[in-house]
C-alpha cells in the first residue's frame, strides 16, 4: 500500500461537529437550547462568576493583604558576581565605562525603568568604571577596592520624559496668552 500526502485523513468519528443549538425540536435542542427555562443564566450576556446571591463574596470577605507601592523604583539588579562572570566570559568590557545599555546588551539587565542597581553579593577582581542608577555600600566598596570607580546618576523614565515636556509646553502656552 502507498502512503500519498494528500490521502491523508483523520480516523472516522476523530472530529466531531460543533452542536447547533436552537434549531428545531427535532435535533433536540431546539426550543430553550439547552438553558432550561426563563431566569438570568437563560438570557444572553450573563455575568454572575463569584456571585452567591446576595451573600457576601469570598473574594470580598477575606481581608486584604500587603502594600504594592506606587513610588517604587523598577531597577534590573546585577550582582558583581555576575558582572566578573561577564568579565571573564569575554561579554563585557573591563576598558570604557558600563552603563545601563552595556549590561542589556550582555544580557544581564532586564527591564528597569529606572536603570540599573549594582548589588554587593559575589566578588569583583575586575577593575570596572560603571555609570549606574544605584549602588549598594558593599558593591561600591568592592568595586573601588578592586580599582574602579561608580557615578550615580539619576534615570528619568521616557513616560516622565514627555509627561513634564507636555506640562512644559501647556505652561509656555498660558504664559503667552497672559
């Protein structure tokens, strides 16, 4: 027996039709459909999931928990063991400055909005110069121990960016027509 590419079918009964409901009484469901009779769950549009009749939801009776907030920094943190392992696996640089875009492009600084903190955990033995976001006091102690140097700067997110750039040019309009 040949095996062809275009004989190729699925085994009989493999997919079934989608059941058209509503289509006379004599497919079965015709009629109700399936839905049974009058009441909110036989309409179209219904949304009742975590609804308990009028009891109070479990959702809404058990208290809240924790604080998420709104202030708070999004910076991709780097260890400096992290950083040596780059070092030594030839993705980053000793010569020239580390910023932000060095450590995206070597794959170790993930999102960060804010820019790039170095953490202290691991060792540094790499003399580094680095133009970061922020710095913890053990990793700034490493790396100048190790012979390098870290300038804080401060990231502006480009949202903030056209935020206070559109602010700037409202204020510039309502100066020109006072």
């Amino acid at each position: 027996m040949s095996f062809e590419l275009n004989d190729i079918r699925d085994n009989q009964g493999a997919r079934k039709g989608r059941v058209r409901v509503g289509r006379g009484i004599g497919s079965g469901l015709g009629k109700t459909a399936g839905r049974g009779q009058k009441g909110q769950k036989s309409r179209e549009g219904v949304s009742i999931k975590g609804f308990e009749g009028g009891q109070m939801p479990l959702h809404m009776r058990i208290p809240k928990r924790g604080f998420n907030n709104p202030f708070a920094k999004d910076h991709a943190e780097v260890n400096l063991g992290q950083l040596q392992a780059l070092v030594d696996a030839g993705k980053l640089s000793a010569d020239g400055t580390i910023d932000h875009d060095a450590l995206k492009a070597a794959g170790v600084a993930r999102g960060g909005k804010h820019g790039v903190r170095i953490l202290g955990k691991g060792a540094l033995s790499a003399k580094l110069s680095f133009r970061v976001a922020g710095v913890t006091a053990s990793a700034k102690a490493a790396i100048e121990a190790a012979g390098g140097s870290v300038e804080v700067i401060e990231v502006v997110p480009a949202a903030e960016k056209a935020a206070a750039k559109k602010n700037s040019v409202r204020d510039a309009k309502k100066a020109k027509r006072a």
